[in-house]
C-alpha cells in the first residue's frame, strides 16, 4: 500500500496479502481502511501518522508481525475480535489508552512488545504462551496489566503497572522482572519455576507478595527496595536458588523455611521486625554470607533507633554550643565589672612635681666662688647667691697659711649637702674653724 497518501488509504477488495503493508510519515492521512482483507503474511506497518483517527480492518484475522508507533487513539476502531492470529506485536510510543480491539486470541507469539504508551491505562491479551520476549514497560502509571491465559513466558519484564493479573503463568525460561510499579499486590499463584533471575524491586506500594508455588530460581533471586512489605511466607516453597540471594527491607518476618540451597552469594539485610538468619544458615551459601537482622550478632539498627541517635547527636550538639556561648558571656560580663581599685588617701593627694635631674655633683671653691665638679670646673653660675661662705677677702688671706685650699689633686670629693628645695646650705667659715679650734 502506498505511502504519502491524504487523506486515506484504503485498500478494497482485497483478502490476502503474500508481504508486507506499510504506511508510514503522512503528516495530512487519516483513514487507514480494507474492507475484505483477512491475513498479511508478513509486516503490517502504521508508523508516524499523527492526525489518523479511523482504523478500519473488520474482516482482519491473522498477521506475522503487526507494528503501531506514534499514532494516535483513534476515534473508529473496527478490528475482528473473534480470531485474531499475531506472531509478533509491538506497540510503542502512540496515545493509545485502551488495546482491547487487539484481544489477540491465539495459542503462541513470538515478541509482545508494549513500551512508551503514556496514555495507556488497560491492556489485556489472550495469548497463552510467549516465546521470546514479553516486554511491557514505560507505559501510564496506571496501566492495568491483564493476561488470563498466559502459562509460559521466555523472558518477561514488566514496569509502570498499576495492577497485574497473570493467574495461570507456570514457567518463566530466562528472566522475570517486576519493578518500579505501583502495584499493591503481587499474585502469581502457578508460578513454579524461573530458568533465569527473579527480581521484584522498587515497588513503592507493595504490601503483598504470594508466589506459594515457586520452588526452583536457576539465576539470582533479589527482593529489595520495597518499603512496604513486611513479610516474604508468599515464597513458603522456594527450596533452591542457583545464583546469588539478596533481601533487603524493612521486614517483620523474612524467613524463607524450605530453602536448601544457594549457589552462590547470601545477603539477608533487614532493619525492623522479629526477621531471623537462623532460617538462612551460613553453610546455604557456596560464596560469601552476609546476615543482618535485629535478632542476629551482625544486626543492624532500626528506623526508630537510628533517629533516636540523630536526635540525641543534635540536642547534644546543641548543649554544648549554647554552654560555649554562655561562658563567653559570662566572661564579658565579668570583665566589664571589673573596676581599678584606688585608696581614699591616694584618690585626694595631689601629684608630686617631676623632680629636676641633677648632671653634676661637687662644691664650691672658696676662693673665686665657682662650683667645682666632678671631672673638672663647671661652668660660672652667677645667678646662684652665696650666703655667709667666709669673711672678707683680708681675713681670709691671713689665715690661708693655715688652711689649705682644695684643689683637684687633693680635695675629698663628696657630694655637697642640699636643702629640700636644691639650694647650697650654708656653711662655717673657716676663719671661725680656726679661732674656734684654738680656743
């Protein structure tokens, strides 16, 4: 069928094509319609068609591999509902919101592939067995899973569901994985083997898990990161695990009681409830063996007593600044009242005068009057009066060979005696020494 065609492709009168049909990248086409057509042995392509709003294909039944992406919800679905033969389907990227046109009847598919359908709230096929892959990711948030008759899936993956139903699902050859749903409940009640890993992580809503049946996981198990389950007795059979086994949540009771066998690595890490290890000896594991749980020696700390210990870190922390901060203003405090202490007597006594230094020391040479100084003769000072230093110059001269003159060989250097107030005491003449000696 023709590409680039507006506003519809249509292809009548038509029952059977041996190959393929695409239409692909029409901005403008709106109808895609064949009014007798019943099998397409190969490809049957709807691809980038943004204003198609009518699908016509009432006498469709079977097609190798249907492919629907970036197509919108269309206003007039009209599909065959009563057989519907589709070796592989992918629907990825469109505004569908319901797929229930596609019931897909049939026994056995290759590949469903349901990716990137934002809009997407209910999806629901027949089909019984998958044989290569089933992957349904990156849909609505609330989509709602459906598959009824489903017992065997190759490789499974399911994420952005809201609910899940797979009531007869027995085996899963390579792979199961739920994750980051927003699923309540997990029931997979015929659920007995999984030939790869096993993991249901990053379900924020989970409350309930039953998988009662389950008793072979030849890959690694993983159960973590699902806040609100509590207990893991929905896995009461599981005996045998051929890869690693890692449970880690907040769990009231994670024992596992039929399991036998690890092949490899343990790793039980718990953080509240009565959860025990004794139900996961050390001698399970053929690697190494990591257990923590409240009743087990390695036990880790609960939610209530970690933040306990947080508080109790903070209101000390807390203590201890505000003590700091209340010494150091006590210290300002005391610092600020601290006064110079000052005696009452001193407080009035008036400051003394500086006292005048003295250059020289020495007396007086009766003779001519200068003051003599240590080292040598001093400079004249005239201002400076002499009081009763001697008689008159004639007394003198007639006693002076009795009395010996000073002079700088022989005189006894001593400093001479002051008043209080710096002036030349005055001193004995020595004339009256003389006559006061004779006598």
């Amino acid at each position: 069928m023709a590409t680039d065609v507006a506003p519809a492709a249509e292809l009548l009168g038509v029952e059977e094509v041996i190959g393929s049909i695409t239409v692909a990248n029409n901005s403008a086409l709106t109808t895609v319609a064949a009014d007798a057509l019943r099998s397409v042995s190969n490809l049957m392509v709807l691809d980038d068609l943004p204003l198609l709003s009518n699908i016509t294909l009432p006498m469709w039944s079977a097609v190798n591999t249907l492919i629907l992406n970036k197509i919108p919800a269309p206003n007039v679905l009209n599909l065959q509902t009563t057989v519907q033969k589709v070796t592989n389907l992918y629907i990825t990227d469109t505004t569908l919101e319901i797929l229930f046109g596609l019931l897909l009847r049939t026994s056995q598919m290759e590949n469903l592939v349901i990716t990137g359908n934002k809009f997407l709230q209910d999806c629901w096929f027949g089909v019984g067995n998958i044989t290569q892959q089933a992957t349904i990711v990156d849909n609505s948030g609330t989509m709602s899973l459906t598959l009824p008759n489903l017992t065997y899936a190759y490789n499974m993956e399911i994420t952005n569901a809201s609910a899940i139903s797979m009531p007869v699902l027995q085996s899963v050859n390579q792979h199961l994985d739920i994750s980051w749903n927003t699923i309540q409940n997990l029931s997979l009640p015929e659920l007995n083997y999984v030939g790869g890993e096993f993991s249901v992580m990053n379900n924020a809503q989970l409350t309930e898990m039953d998988i009662p049946d389950l008793v072979n996981v030849q890959g690694d198990v993983e159960i973590s990161n699902n806040h609100q389950l509590k207990e893991l007795t929905g896995l009461s059979k599981l005996a045998y695990i051929g890869g690693d086994l890692t449970v880690q949540g907040e769990f009231d009771d994670a024992r596992l009681t039929s399991l036998g066998t690890v092949g490899a690595n343990i790793s039980l890490h718990t953080t509240d409830g009565d959860a025990t290890c004794a139900d996961l000896p050390k001698k399970l594991a053929r690697g190494t063996y990591s257990c923590s749980a409240p009743d087990s020696g390695g036990k880790s700390l609960s939610k209530g007593v970690i933040a306990g210990i947080v508080v109790a870190a903070v209101l000390g922390t807390a203590a201890i600044i505000g003590a700091t901060l209340w010494c150091v203003l006590r210290r300002r405090k005391f610092n600020s009242d601290v006064r110079e202490i000052v005696h009452p007597d001193e407080a009035e006594r008036p400051p003394l005068p500086p006292k005048e230094k003295r250059t020289s020391y020495g007396y007086y040479d009766l003779k001519t009057a200068e003051q003599v100084v240590e080292g040598g003769r001093g400079p004249k000072e005239p201002d400076v009066e002499m009081h009763d230093l001697g008689r008159k110059h004639s007394e003198l001269e007639r006693h002076e060979e009795a009395f010996e003159m000073p002079t700088e060989a022989n005189v006894d250097r001593r400093e001479m005696p002051t008043s209080p107030t710096g002036a030349a005491v005055e001193m004995e003449s020595p004339g009256a020494v003389i006559a006061r000696d004779a006598r």
